[in-house]
C-alpha cells in the first residue's frame, strides 16, 4: 500500500498558512518612575476575535488584546495592544461550521503565541510577565450568538 495521496483527496477542514504580529503597542508613560512603585496595579484585560474574509474558503482571524495596569490613584502603569493574527484556509465543511472554526478554533490555535507576545512584551518592558489566564472561545462564540439573536455567526 502506498503513502501517497489519491488526486481527489479530500482537504483537510483547517489549514494554517501563518501565524503573525500584525500590530504591538506598549506604553510606560510614567518610566521610571512606574518601575519603582511598590503597590499591586489593577489590571484590565480585554481579547476580541475579527475574522475577514480575504479570498474564497481563506480568512483572515485575529486575536485583539488589550491590557493595562493602573495604580490605585488611577494613574497609567502600562498600556499594551495586541493584535495577532493567523491566515486559515475552510476545506469543504457544512455552511454552519464556519462559525465555530474561524470563531473558536481559529483563536484556539492563536492564542497560545499571542499569550507569549504579551508575557514577553511586559517582561521586556521591566515588568513580571502578564500571563493571560485561558480564554473560553466557545463560551465568547455563544455569547455573540445570543447577542447575534441566535443568527449564525461567520465573519465579525
């Protein structure tokens, strides 16, 4: 038996073609002296998922992240912006797959990396390393979908 494909083989449902920083913002406003502070900084976090569409069964997904650290009084610590994307290529799969693989799977393939990004980002910038707990794509996807009015979710 041979190891090679058949001519009509069948795609693969997810194909990945790249992965990759498409912007990175950090912001220490108040360096050094926000280097110095002793106190515990209140931490804001927010990660979003945008898909488009580029060509055919190919799209664009990417993970939105944005952090910031504020002292108690309010004052900036830091700022980070984050959008990491990856290019996915659909095989031949049902209409209603398309959601969950560019809405879930997608950014569960991405967000390990663009975690990195942003532990390393802090690091660099003289802070401990934010480490961004795992996020619950299939709970964002439903959520969007009640928002949605139970309408099947593609490209956002």
């Amino acid at each position: 038996m041979s190891d090679a494909q058949p001519a009509d083989a069948q795609m693969p449902p997810l194909t990945v073609h790249a992965q990759y920083v498409k912007d990175l913002s950090f912001e220490n406003p108040r360096s050094p002296h926000s280097l110095m502070e002793q106190g515990q900084p209140q931490l804001g976090l927010n990660v979003l998922v945008k898909t488009r569409q580029l060509e055919g069964s190919t799209y664009e997904v990417a993970l939105v992240v944005e952090a910031d650290a504020k002292t108690e009084k309010g004052e900036v610590v830091f700022v980070l912006e984050l959008i990491y994307g990856g290019v996915f290529t659909l095989g031949d799969i049902p209409q209603e797959a398309v959601g969950p693989l560019l809405l879930i799977e997608c950014p569960r393939l991405l967000f390990p990396f663009a975690r990195a990004v942003v532990a390393n980002t802090t690091r660099e910038a003289g802070f401990p390393p934010l480490q961004i707990a795992p996020v619950d794509f299939a709970a964002l996807y439903r959520q969007q979908l009640e928002q949605a009015g139970s309408q099947p979710v593609g490209t956002a």
